[in-house]
C-alpha cells in the first residue's frame, strides 16, 4: 500500500575543509600602505565551509590582524601572507606580496654640487630619487631645468654653459621634489684685447 509512507529529512553538509584560497591571490602594494585580505575554506567538492582561520605574514613584508588587514613594511621586499585553518594549519592558502617604493619624496644630485666651469663648457649632473622611507626609486621620472639663464640643460642632465659669465642653478625635480646645484660660469680664455683709445 503506497499511500503508506514514512519519509527523513536529509540535510547534506560540507566535508572537512581541504582547501583555503586567499584573495586577492597576489599583490604588488606601496610600502607603508595598507591592504585588505580576504580568504575561503573549501571542502574536496569545492563547497563552502565556515570555520576559523589564522592570518599571518612574513616579517619582511609587513604586519597582519586577525581579520587579514596587511599593514606593508617600510622597505621594498616581498614575501608572502598565509591564511590556514586554525583547526589544522596544514591546510592553507597563500598570496604573494611584493612591496615597491612609494611616491617621490627626495631628489639627490650626485657630488659636485657645486660647479664651476668657462662658457660653453658642459657638466654631466646625475640625480637619484627615494621615497619617504628612503627606498631607490628605479628610472624615476626626472625633469632638468635652468634658473639665472646661466646656459641649458638637456633630460639627461648633461648642462651647457651659456656664453656669458654668471651664476644660477640646475634643479632636478621629480613629481613634487626636487633638488638644486650651483652653477657658476666664468669667462673663457682671452678671445681679443681692445685698446682704448685705438
């Protein structure tokens, strides 16, 4: 008789988590910046499983809470931030960082700062650039230019007296910094004696 039934109730729940993913799965942040991690616990099907996990990360790149919040250190490096299972740290998921430098802070024109050279004559001045951490910044945007119309001076920062003597600076600026050397030029070798009166 089929009207005759019995039935159960069947509720299906996750398997032991067998794997943590981590998002984002990789990152490239600022030095002293700040970066939010996320992270899931997934059972063999790739189902959902709620449990506790544990954040950490490499010293070199910085600090993390217990809610996954990276501070980055103050110096490039990289290294990676885990989250594991608290129940089995075994279990874990990792995401590479790489910390670069941060913006422009300061602008270093490399010895001589001081020049003296005859009109015409050229300098080469080279200028390195760093962060508020002090971190080299590779290939930096670098922007040369002449104040006191004492000669010019080309992207590189190869500078060319003018033809007349006088004073004036050569400033290397990146982004808002930047930094200035003196530059004085003085007359070039006797050229012609003018006698007066003729």
């Amino acid at each position: 008789n089929p009207a005759i039934r019995a039935t159960a109730t069947v509720t299906l729940v996750p398997g032991p988590a067998t794997v943590v993913g981590v998002a984002p799965s990789s990152a490239t942040l600022e030095v002293g910046s700040v970066e939010a991690f996320a992270a899931v616990a997934l059972d063999a099907y790739g189902n959902l499983v709620t449990t506790a996990l544990t954040w950490s990360a490499n010293p070199a790149i910085g600090t993390i809470t217990s809610g996954g919040v990276l501070t980055a250190a103050t110096t490039v490096g990289s290294g990676l931030v885990t989250a594991a299972l608290t129940s089995n740290p075994a279990v874990r998921g990792t995401a590479p960082v790489t910390l670069v430098p941060g913006p422009a802070a300061t602008v270093t024109i490399a010895p001589p700062t001081t020049v003296t050279l005859a009109v015409d004559a050229t300098h080469a001045f080279s200028a390195a650039v760093a962060d508020q951490y002090g971190n080299a910044i590779a290939n930096p945007p670098l922007t040369w230019s002449v104040t006191g119309g004492t000669g010019t001076v080309d992207a590189a920062g190869l500078f060319t007296a003018g033809h007349v003597a006088g004073a004036g600076t050569v400033v290397a600026a990146s982004g808002t910094a930047q930094r200035s050397a003196s530059v004085t030029v003085t007359p070039g070798p006797v050229a012609q004696i003018l006698v007066d009166p003729p």
